[in-house]
C-alpha cells in the first residue's frame, strides 16, 4: 500500500509523492495523519542542505516528528483501538527514502 508524504529531494526541493508503507507486523497500528510539526533546527538544516552528516539521514527524505493521527488499524495485540488520537515521535514507516522523522506523511505504520 502507499500513503502520500512530503520528501526532501536535495536541499530546497520538495515534492508531495506516493511512496510504499512497510508491511504491518504483530503490535503495529496504522495511523491517519492529522498533523505533524516540522523542526524549525534539524530539519530547517536538512532543508537548505547545511545540516552536518548524521547517521540516518541523508536525501530523499520524509520529515516531520511529534505527528498526531488516528488509529485507522491495529495487526495483533495492541492496547490501543481503532479510533484512538495518538502522538508518532517519529516513524519508520516509508520505503525506499530516509525516515528518522517520517511523520509527514498522509498513514504512518509504526509500533504501538
């Protein structure tokens, strides 16, 4: 399945693009995005291309961290519902891009 997200191409380009969610695993939930913060330090660097190198990041790459959705899908036991408001600190969640952040994105997959 593929969600749309923002991707930081290289500095200063951006695009909105359908990428593949990781496959659920036992404990996973799915969440509907309503909202995610963009670092106004990290991210601003990674953005204009002076961030110095860090291990996980790198271009593309979908930003966004402290992301608030809704549980749209549970794989497994998992204490939360479908329905539940939940804060994402950040997901790995898309394939074939970088994802320290990943929240940027229209569904996230990530650990209940």
């Amino acid at each position: 399945m593929n969600a749309d997200a923002i991707v930081f191409q290289s500095p200063c380009q951006l695009s909105v693009q359908p990428l593949p969610l990781r496959a659920m695993v036992p404990g996973d939930i799915e969440v509907q995005v309503e909202y995610s913060g963009i670092s106004t330090g990290t991210e601003r660097l990674l953005w204009d291309g002076s961030m110095p190198p860090f291990p996980g990041m790198g271009y593309p790459l979908v930003p966004g961290y402290e992301t608030v959705g809704r549980v749209v899908n549970t794989l497994g036991d998992v204490p939360l519902a479908i329905g539940d408001r939940v804060f994402v600190p950040g997901s790995y969640s898309f394939e074939g891009v970088h994802n320290l952040f990943g929240g940027a994105g229209q569904r996230l997959v990530v650990p209940a």
